[in-house]
C-alpha cells in the first residue's frame, strides 16, 4: 500500500535542494517546508473535516439496520432530529441531530485504501502522471488569507499533498494539538538577534543561487520560509494554545489527543483559518470490529458533538461546514472473525454547518446497506458541495505548470442541493 509519501515526487526534489538553507536556521527541512501553509448565497467561511481513516462501517455508525442480520452488535437510538436513527455509540451527538445532516448513499468505487482515500479527497482517481490537490488544498487556493495562521491545518496526520497548487497551498501539520511546535522559534542558544542575522544570510545565500536552482523550487523555498517566519512572530500563534482553557470544556470535549484536536480546530477557524482537517485512523477493523468501533465512540461522541455546540451556541456554525468522512465503509456481512472488510459501493457521511440544513437524511441505502437504494451520491458530488457551500466555483478549470487544463472538481460533479435546502 502506497503512503501519501509516495505521492510527493517533486516535493522530495525541493526539500533535497533546500536542505542546506533550513539547517541554516536550525530547523529540519521537512518542517520548514511543513509551516505554509453560483446562484447560491454561500455561507461558509471554513471548513473542519473529520477525516476518519481505514474506512468507517456506516451500519455501526449513521446507517444502523435493527432487527437486520447485518445489523451488529449496536442498537439504534432517537436523536433530536424527528424519524432519525444513529448507532448507540454517539449519544451525544445523538442530542446535535438537529444541526446535521447525513447522507446515506455516497456511491464509492474503490475499496483499496490508498486509491479510495486518494479519490475521497481529491475528487480524481489516482493518476501516475499527475498529482491533484487534495479538497484543503483547492479550497485554501480559492479563498483569500484572512489571518497570520496557516490557511491549512492538519491535526494529527498527514494530510494530501496540494499538487500542481505549490506550496501555499500545502497543509500545516500539527502533531499533537495544544503543544507549540518547536520548529517555529529558533533552536535554543541562538538569541533573536542571531536568528534575524542567520536570515538576512539566507536572504543573501538565496540571491547568490537564484540562477543554479529552478526558479520554481526556489520560489517554493521562499514561500516556505517567508510564512514561517511571520508565523514566528504572530500573535496569532497563541491559537494553538490549549494550556488556558477552562478545564470543564477540555473534558467537555474529551480528554483525548482527538478531543483537544477537535476543540483545536475550533480555536483556529475563529481565528480564521480556512480548511482544518482533524485526522483519526484505526477505522480498518476486519476483525472484532464491535468493541473497536464502541472505543471509537467513545473519544469522538464528546468531541465532535461539543464542536458543533459550541460553534452553534456562538453563532458560528452557519459559517463552519463540518464534515466526518472516511474512505469508504464495512461489508455488511459480518466475517467469521467478528469484523467487517471494505465496501466501497455503498457508505455515509455526517455533515453540519455551514449553511446545511439540520435534521434531515439525505439518500438511502438498501435494506442490508449493501447499495444506495435511493439517490446516489458521487464522490466527486460531496467536494462539488462543500465549494457551493463556499461559494468556490467547482467548475472553474486551472492550468498545471505543465501547461495542462484541469478542472478544480472532476467534470460531471453536481453539488447535493438538498444539503442547502
């Protein structure tokens, strides 16, 4: 299986070629390189993406099928939405009901987790000949910087590469959210002065190479190196502070890497940071799925469900799309090890904010959760809706470095307008 390292080809050129001007500043290359970051009236300001990697079973989930033989272990429960059912492990969320939607009939069609990850945040099947930005990406490449803060985060794992976007386009990581990353001060024993002198020399150094590097790299290592250094010297940089909150809504969200990432990515699209995505793996249960799936609950119910109150109660939520998105989902024939393998054709996705109306299910699968019974939903359909939330033409076609047109969404994608109704 491939990682998302073995998309970044021209990436791995640049850091090689720039590995000299970080060591300069005492910071590893890969980390210098990491700190960049219609008709319809749009809403959203930002997105937070709850990317659930290894493929979510939709029937332990937002699809449960009582009385089903594939139903499981997890009964159904009320939630505060009228006539909507989801799985025992979110009772919190349960109570959030009115505020999200969920689409029941997303129509995958990989079951490879490189090739189906690829396609779910891109919108394109994969294509040796050519990398396209991941969904953060193209959103951040579309929308004006409104803050000191990267335009795009990523909290606990790699998000995908921006492609032929470059490198304002790239996702900032965060390791472990609340901790400030080490690599946006200068190395301990070199004083402000020192570190301000050792820039002006890469100013200088920079000047002297310009016509032995690629221009193209060469501009991408100043991108880099320019953002990182004002994010050095922010104030917005305390937005990545945790060790102030108030103790009750720590433990409100949970007191997880995962809930201090979820209550992160909402300090951060307050500070106007536009796409977060909020990584969480451990999805990929082909055996003794039922006590994983109630663990998982257990750290995500408090989390997600304490976001889209809190950003609800401020007013903020018609301006937030929040999204909890996998690959794609579990077979619903449970296997002889007590777990569920990959289905692709047929999985769900909860969405909130952002301009969705709540309370609604949208599409429906079959009677087992084997296919979509009732309107389909394309991959490519999901990214076209979050730019109509937006209000990001995802028809608009751009043109790579190779001189090649592409179009920002796969041609045919159509946004759900239900979502929006």
């Amino acid at each position: 299986m491939k990682s998302c390292e073995d998309y970044h080809i021209s990436r791995r050129r640049f850091l090689t070629q720039c590995a000299g001007t970080a060591a300069l500043l005492g910071m590893p290359a890969h980390q210098l390189a990491a700190a960049i970051g219609s008709s319809h009236a749009p809403k959203a300001e930002s997105v937070i993406l709850f990317w659930n990697s290894g493929g979510m079973s939709h029937l332990d989930t937002w699809d449960p099928k009582p009385g089903r033989e594939v139903g499981g272990e997890f009964e159904p429960i009320k939630t505060s939405a009228d006539g909507i059912q989801i799985s025992e492990i979110f009772p919190q969320l349960a109570k959030q009901m009115h505020n999200c939607a969920i689409i029941r009939s997303i129509a995958g069609t990989n079951g490879d987790h490189a090739r189906a990850t690829y396609e779910l945040q891109t919108s394109y099947p994969q294509n040796p000949a050519l990398v396209h930005p991941g969904l953060g990406s193209f959103i951040v490449n579309e929308s004006n910087r409104s803050s000191d803060l990267p335009s795009y985060i990523s909290i606990g794992g790699m998000a995908p590469r921006a492609g032929y976007l470059g490198q304002r386009c790239e996702a900032y990581y965060v390791g472990l959210p609340g901790e400030r990353d080490p690599y946006l001060a200068f190395p301990a024993g070199i004083s402000q002065v020192q570190g301000q002198r050792r820039l002006e020399a890469l100013a200088r150094m920079n000047a002297r190479t310009s016509g032995k590097i690629a221009a193209a790299d060469l501009k991408e290592s100043s991108v880099a190196l320019r953002d990182a250094v004002n994010l050095m010297k922010s104030p917005a940089l305390a937005s990545f502070d945790l060790d102030k909150e108030d103790p009750k809504t720590l433990e409100r969200y949970g007191l997880t890497e995962f809930g201090r990432g979820a209550l992160l990515a909402r300090k951060l699209v307050e500070t106007g940071v536009r796409f977060v995505q909020v990584n969480r793996g451990g999805f990929d249960n082909h055996m003794d799925i039922f006590p994983s799936m109630r663990n998982h609950g257990s750290v995500m119910d408090p989390a997600i469900s304490a976001l889209i109150e809190d950003l609800a109660a401020s007013g903020r939520l018609e301006k937030t799309l929040v999204m909890v998105l996998s690959e794609f989902g579990r077979t619903p024939k449970i296997n002889k090890d007590a777990g569920r393998d990959h289905h692709a054709r047929c999985f769900s996705s909860l969405i909130a904010g952002g301009g969705v109306k709540g309370g609604q299910v949208i599409g429906s699968s079959d009677a087992d959760g084997m296919e979509p019974k009732d309107r389909p939903v394309q991959v490519a359909d999901l990214h076209a809706s979050v730019c109509h939330a937006l209000g990001v033409n995802y028809t608009k076609e751009l043109t790579t470095p190779l001189g090649r047109p592409m179009k920002l969404v796969k041609e045919g994608a159509k946004p759900v307008n239900e979502l929006f109704a």
